[in-house]
C-alpha cells in the first residue's frame, strides 16, 4: 500500500496530494528530483521520424557504454520504440523549451521525414541541443507499467549549451543554478 509520510506541512492554502490521491502524492515527491530534458528519436522503415520528450534518460555504464531509459507501455510511442534498432537522445539545451512541449505530445504518424533537418550518422537529432548519443537498442526489462529501454551508444557528441533541466513540474534553466 503507498502511503504519503510527510513531516513538513504543505504550502499555506493547499491541501497535500495525498488527499485526495496517493499516486498524486508520490508524483509529487518524485518531481522533487531534477532531471534534464530529452528527445528520443527513431526514424522507422515508412522514413517517418517518432519522437518524445523524456527526462527519465540516465547513464548506465561506461564500459561497455550504455543508457537507460523509460517508457510507459501503454504510450502510443511504445511499439516504435521498442522494435528501433537505433535510436537517439538529444539533451535539450534551455532554449528549448518550445521543442521540450511539441515532442511531449507528437503526433501518432511521427513526422515526416522530408521535414526533419538534422541526422548525426543517419539518425534523427535535434539541432541545438546539449548532447547527442545515437544508440543501438541493447536491453528491454519490463516493469510495472513502464518498460526500462537501454541503449549502447555507438557515437555521441557534446556541445556547450547549458542545459534545459525539469523539476516538478516546471522547466529550468541550468544557466542560473549556482555552484555549492
């Protein structure tokens, strides 16, 4: 059973999520964990480019070289993603809050692949971005209602954005946190 077991008390004025439902609750308290923002992107065999915004993306290994992800099962994404055999993982830079949005709810076709600009060894990226990693797919482990997706990454580039980071529900830029 989930129980909520705060020790503060909730804002002045609200009343804590756990009242009215424990899965709200422990949303919230999960959201108290910073992440950064990504795209994972596919391009499938009809050249239609599938993408979503992702900020459950974290490194796995350096050797060999890997990275996790995580999908909802029940996502309209999830039988793309989990039959690509390459993928990418762009770092959202902080201007790109606008992308972070449109990825967030795609459109069910994808996009076509005529309008997409930008590839990094034939895999789709987005221009701009902290980071890229192409990655071959590698490992699925289906959990709950999520399915842990891990990926090799077989070329990556770094570039010096700063980077978008999401908390709580809200978007951050990276370039106003300061160093403790």
């Amino acid at each position: 059973m989930l129980r909520d077991t705060r020790v503060t008390p909730p804002p002045a004025g609200r009343a804590p999520p756990a009242a009215a439902d424990p899965r709200l609750a422990l949303r919230s308290a999960l959201g108290r964990f910073a992440t950064g923002v990504t795209v994972i992107a596919a391009q499938t065999a009809d050249k239609h480019v599938h993408c979503m915004t992702v900020n459950s993306f974290a490194s796995l290994s350096l050797d060999p070289p890997l990275i996790l992800w995580t999908l909802r099962t029940q996502s309209a994404r999830y039988q793309t993603f989990s039959k690509t055999e390459e993928f990418s993982v762009s770092v959202l830079a902080e201007t790109q809050i606008d992308i972070a949005r449109k990825h967030a709810a795609p459109p069910p076709e994808g996009f076509a692949h005529r309008g997409w600009k930008a590839y990094l060894k034939g895999c789709p990226i987005i221009e701009g971005a902290s980071a890229h990693f192409i990655c071959k797919g590698h490992t699925e482990v289906n959990k709950g209602d999520h399915v842990i997706l891990v990926g090799e990454v077989t070329e990556f580039a770094e570039h010096h954005y700063p980077p978008l980071v999401f908390m709580g529900g809200k978007y951050y830029s990276s370039s106003s946190l300061k160093p403790l």
